[in-house]
C-alpha cells in the first residue's frame, strides 16, 4: 500500500497548488524549524521555483542571516527550497494561544436562593432562565474578582 503522501504530491503538482501547499506547512511549523533568536526575526513570504522570500525584520538581520544562506537553505529543503533571498519586511510572529480562563467560582446556598427569586419573580419562564443564568455569571464573575457579589 502507498503512502498518501507519494499519492497526494502528483495531484497537488497537477492542480498547480503544490507550493502553495508546501509554503503553508512551512509556515505553520516556522517556529519549530530555527531557534530563537533567528526564527523571531525572520519569516517566509513567498516560494517560487525553489527560490523562497524571507522577510527579516532589520538590515543588521540581513546581513546576518546572509552568513547562514546555506544552513537555512538546507533545514528548508524538505519544502523544496533551493535558495533563500532575504527582503526588509515585516515579520510574522507565532500566535499566542491564551491561556483557558480559570472556573468561576460556585453560588453560595444564599446567592442560589437569591437568583431562584429572580428567576421565579421575571413573571414568563424564557425571561426566567435568562435572568437567572445573567445573574449567576454576574455573581461568579464578582466572586472570582474579590468584590462582594451580594450587598
């Protein structure tokens, strides 16, 4: 049996989006390919017949990264880099994924009682359930910041 990778290349070529597919993947693992402090001042911008466009963040880098052409080329040949031309530009950063926010903390016997009564005093059941559910965010919400939820 083939690997889908020996399979999905041809049709890839024959669909024309093979670089395309290629600069992507790089991209995506760009962070993971060079170390800092090269990879936070250097970042692919476009492939074209093996030749890639490195956006570099300042001249200095530049003239840096020219003493590296040939590491760089090399780490990046699986992509089907041949050559690498570096061009003053703005380079892309890894995106942060943030942090999953912290659980709410629970309703006391009393803030529970207190948001039953809303819920029973809004008059129709829809209106209920969405005081009810308001409120306790609310309450949660001031517990978890340290302010007093209920005066």
């Amino acid at each position: 049996m083939e690997k889908a990778g020996s399979l999905l290349g041809p049709v890839l070529r024959q669909l024309g989006i093979e670089t395309g597919v290629r600069l992507e993947q790089m991209k995506r693992e760009w962070h993971t390919l060079f170390d800092k402090p090269l990879s936070a001042h250097m970042s692919p911008g476009r492939l074209s017949e093996g030749e890639l466009l490195l956006f570099v963040d300042s001249p200095i880098w530049i003239q840096q990264l020219t003493y590296y052409r040939k590491e760089i080329t090399g780490k990046l040949a699986r992509y089907g880099v041949k050559d690498v031309k570096f061009l003053l530009g703005r380079v892309t950063r890894p995106r942060q994924v943030p942090d999953a926010p912290a659980p709410l903390p629970p309703l006391s016997p009393e803030e529970s009682e207190f948001v039953e009564r809303l819920e029973q005093a809004a008059g129709n059941r829809e209106l209920g359930r969405a005081v009810k559910a308001a409120a306790e965010r609310s309450i949660r919400a001031k517990k978890k910041s340290g302010r007093a939820p209920l005066r």
